[in-house]
C-alpha cells in the first residue's frame, strides 16, 4: 500500500512541476501500440511506450478526481477505519474489514491518476481549425457503405476519457487506427466480428470535448 507521504505529493496532477508535456496529437497516429486493445485502464497503465494523449477537459477531469480523492475522500476513509479499529475484535468488524479493502482500492486508484497526470500530453483539439484531416480529438461523421446509410458520430479522445455512450472513443481503438490521417470523403476498411466493412467519412470537425 502507498504511504500517505507518497500519495499526497501530488495534488496539482503532476510529480515534478504540474505541468503536463504538450504534443500536436500527431505522432503514432496510427495507434499500433501493442496494448490497442483489451482493458482501457491495464493497457494505459503497461503500454508506456505508447504516448499519453489527452485532451485539457480530460486532463482536467482526472485531476478534479485526483484532489477529491487526497482531500476528502481518503482522510473520510482513514477517520472511520480509526473509530472502527477503536470498536474491538477487528476480524468481525465490518466498518474496519470494508474500511481497509476501500482504502486500498483509492490508494492504487491514487497512484494511477498520479502515473497518468505526470506523463499526459495535452492536446487541444480546437487548435486543428477547419481541417478535414483525422487526428487525435477529431468528431468524425461516417456511415457504413452497406448499412442504409445511418450516420454514427465517435470522437477519438484519450484511454482515460473514453466514454461510448457520448460517441468517445480511444485513438486506440480499432475504429479510430483506420480513421486517423483520413479525410472526408474517404472509404476505408474495418475488421468487424462479422467481416470486413466499408466505412465512408463524411465530416471531420474538431471542437472542445465536454
């Protein structure tokens, strides 16, 4: 388990200076990391190879949780493992048995938001304008081929953003390595569970995420 010392080092996000690094979202925007697929968080984790994309409102987000977590949740926690432990046999306490097993999960949670914060490289996809290019933190509109033309909407965001039920999606993901560097209009190729699809890009924007 971390100690407290260690854990609190870092509030603003960052171990050193709380500044993230800043990169153009451009490089390996092919996404073919080893760790493109499977579980988000073990893959963000134990790729760092891979690079650490992120937008501001992502960044911001993470340490927004970060400071909850250091603040008021864990010293919250630490109070009522203390009263609990106060109570006797702590082998039958619950308060005390559940206090531990939480307090470790917001521990290596902790430790995780630091590790990610500290490498994040913030990339603001406002800046890319009017482009009709895909790159990291592009809105693309497309529609399969032989679909009925049904229009879905992804935006390709960070591993710690991903959020499927707002169309964001891991510039890692399978969707997002065949969109990135394509523009609108172009039809590209994705491996589906039921075979190859053809995919046309109808519109590239970019624009703040929420």
């Amino acid at each position: 388990m971390a100690k407290t010392s260690q854990l609190s080092r870092s509030r603003n996000g960052n171990g050193r200076n709380g500044h993230a690094r800043n990169g153009n979202g451009s490089g390996n925007g092919n996404g073919n990391g080893r760790n493109g697929h499977g579980r988000i968080g073990a893959a963000a984790e134990h790729a760092q190879e891979v690079k650490n994309y992120i937008t501001p409102q992502g960044y911001s987000r993470l340490k927004t949780e970060l400071t909850k977590l250091l603040d008021i949740e864990r010293p919250e926690l630490v109070k009522t493992i203390s009263w609990a432990a106060s109570n006797g046999d702590r082998s039958e306490n619950g308060d005390y048995i559940y206090g531990k097993k939480r307090l470790r999960e917001i521990d290596h949670r902790i430790h995780y938001l630091n590790k990610r914060l500290d490498s994040a490289e913030l990339v603001d996809p406002a800046r890319r304008g009017d482009s009709d290019q895909i790159f990291f933190g592009a809105t693309v509109t497309y529609a399969y081929v032989r679909g009925g033309k049904e229009e879905r909407i992804v935006t390709i965001v960070g591993v710690d953003e991903v959020d499927t039920k707002r169309g964001q999606v891991s510039w890692l993901s399978p969707i997002a390595r065949v969109l990135l560097k394509r523009r609108s209009g172009d039809i590209v190729t994705l491996a589906t569970p039921a075979g190859e699809a053809q995919i046309e890009i109808i519109g590239v924007r970019y624009r703040a995420t929420a």
